[in-house]
C-alpha cells in the first residue's frame, strides 16, 4: 500500500492554522501533522530538523507568525526571530529534507501609496516593522529555497482567534455606535478560503515557486466592512467613518493594499470569492456556534 501524503501544519492553533485543522476532517487521503508553540518552536533550528528526519514531511504549510502588529514595534527582537530568522530556517529544512514549502505573507510588505492592486512583483517597503520583518522571511525564504511558494494575504478573519469581524460583533452588542477607519483600503480574506487555495494548489501536485497574492475579492475600506456586518447581524449599532488620524495606533497601517489576484487564479487556476459572500459563511457560522 502506498505511504499517504504528509502534510506539516506550522502554528497550527492560529487562525489559519484552525481551518486546516478543519479541512483534515474532508482530506483524509492526506496525513496531516499540526504543530504549535508548545510542540514545535519554528524559531529552534535544531527542533526542526529533529522533527524532520523523524518524520517523512512532503508539504510544510508555515501559519506560524508573530501577528501582534502594534506590539511588534516593541517587542522588535522576537518578531523578527519568528518572522524572519525562523521563516529561513524553516526553508533551509525544507529544502534539506525535500519537501515542498508553502509560507504565508502579508500586504501589509507594500506601503500603501499605490492606486492600483499590487502585483506580486510591485516594489515592496513595509511601513511598520511588522511588514519588515515579514518581508525578512519572504526574502530568507527565497534564499535558502528557491523553491518556496509564498502567500502573501490581508485582512484575515474566521470563527476562530481574535480578529475584526469579531471584535465588531462585540462592539456592536456592546454599544450606542462606533467609529471606524475609512481612509485605509484594501480587500478581507476568510482565513477558511485561503486554507481550501493551499489545498487546491497541494492537490494539483503542481509546485510553481514563487511570490502570489490571495486575499478575498473587494475594494473596500474597514469603515465598509464594518456597516456590511452591521447589515448582516441587524443591529442597532451606528457605524460612523472616523479618518486613521482619529484612530492613532503605535505602528502605521498602509492606507491602500488591495492585492491583484491574477496571478494565483492563473498559475494554480483558483476561483477567488467575493468579500461579501464569505462573510456572511463567517456570521452564519458565528451566530449558529
Ligand atoms: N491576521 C491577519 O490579518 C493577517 C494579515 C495578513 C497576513 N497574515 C499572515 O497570515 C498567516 C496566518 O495568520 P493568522 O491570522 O492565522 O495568525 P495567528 O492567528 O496569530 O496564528 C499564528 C500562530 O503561530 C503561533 N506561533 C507564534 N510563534 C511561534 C513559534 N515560535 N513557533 C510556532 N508557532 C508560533 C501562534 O501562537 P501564539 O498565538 O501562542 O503566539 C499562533 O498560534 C501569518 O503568516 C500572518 O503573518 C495575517
């Protein structure tokens, strides 16, 4: 009988971590192996390659990050160390061990000056030294395997974890009205639709290398994401548009980051799906829990 395929999950109690979690249940033609902080530390180059000759890996899909934006300013050292160093590690153990490395990015590498989607190729520079050091593990992925497919998405939400659509929902319980940036744009992306595009592109067993762009599709900014949730749980909550000068936060946010999605419906021939749509899968799923 033939060996299954072996999947390793990286940081797999985040986010986008869970929705693979989840989607293990429906890809039982695979071996999944999910790991986290407490199992496997991505920043100890020994432990990977440890983990690696003990276990016959085929894909490693890398969710760990460091995503505390704000605290990222401060705590500077550890950012980088998960971000950045431990991304190279991880490439240089991939690529040691023959499996393929799939690493999640970020739009927030851009700096938002743009009027037009990013492509993947359009010049990077990071205006907070979150992007900085995500585009160090972009960079360091590339050098230690030039094999490397790289994620690059925005604006990630789901049932799971601390994200937007669920900090409105509470505030919208909560309180008379809120107010929310309307100055910053970009496009969502359903944590649990870019988990089934990594699958996609897994099962087509066709690994082109390089740098892709995935987000959800839109043009929006938070002020609009939070008025269509507002719209989809009823509430009485007002949302008012506040401009990002209102709202001060310790790290800068780029005002423009939609990504163009060309690339990735191309290569890997993956339908993206409307912002709106998803978010309502995400409520319905809230609301039923
Ligand atoms: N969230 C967004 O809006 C957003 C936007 C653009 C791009 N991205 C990128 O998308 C990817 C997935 O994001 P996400 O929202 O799923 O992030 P997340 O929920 O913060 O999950 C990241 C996971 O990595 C774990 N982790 C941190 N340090 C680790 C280490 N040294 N070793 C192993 N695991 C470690 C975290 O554990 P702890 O929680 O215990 O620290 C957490 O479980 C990341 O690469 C992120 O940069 C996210």
């Amino acid at each position: 009988m033939s060996q299954l395929k072996t999947i390793l999950i990286t940081g797999a109690n985040g986010q986008l971590g869970r929705c693979f979690q989840a989607l293990s249940i429906s890809n039982s033609h695979y071996s999944f192996l999910f790991t986290d902080k407490n199992s496997l530390q991505i920043t100890d180059d020994d432990a990977l390659n440890l983990f690696f000759k003990e276990n016959k890996i085929d894909v490693c899909v890398n969710c760990a990050a460091y995503t505390a934006v704000d605290k990222a300013e401060i705590e500077r050292d550890l950012a980088m160390e998960v971000n950045t160093n431990a991304v190279g590690y991880l490439a240089k153990t991939c690529k040691k061990y023959n499996t393929q490395f799939i690493h999640i990015s970020t739009d927030y590498v851009f700096d938002g000056s743009a009027n037009m989607p990013y492509k993947p190729e359009d010049k990077t520079n990071p205006v907070n030294f979150y992007g900085q050091t995500k585009l160090g593990g972009e960079l360091n992925a590339i050098k230690e395997n030039c094999a490397s497919i790289i994620i690059r998405t925005a604006w990630v939400y789901s049932e799971y974890g601390n994200n937007f659509v669920k900090t409105m929902m509470r505030l919208m319980k909560d309180k008379e009205s809120i107010g929310v940036v309307s100055d910053q744009r970009g496009a969502p992306t359903y944590a649990p639709d870019l988990a089934e595009a990594i699958m996609h592109i897994i099962n087509k067993n066709n690994f082109v290398a390089g740098i892709y762009n995935y987000s959800n599709k839109g043009n929006i900014s938070w002020y609009d994401f939070a008025k269509e949730i507002a719209a989809q749980i009823s509430t009485n909550c007002i949302v008012n548009p506040i401009c990002t000068a209102q709202f001060p936060t310790p790290a800068a946010r780029p005002a423009y980051s939609i990504l163009d999605l060309q690339k990735i419906e191309k290569v890997f021939s993956i339908e993206t799906l409307e912002w709106n749509t998803s978010l309502q899968k995400c409520i319905s799923k809230l609301i039923n829990s």
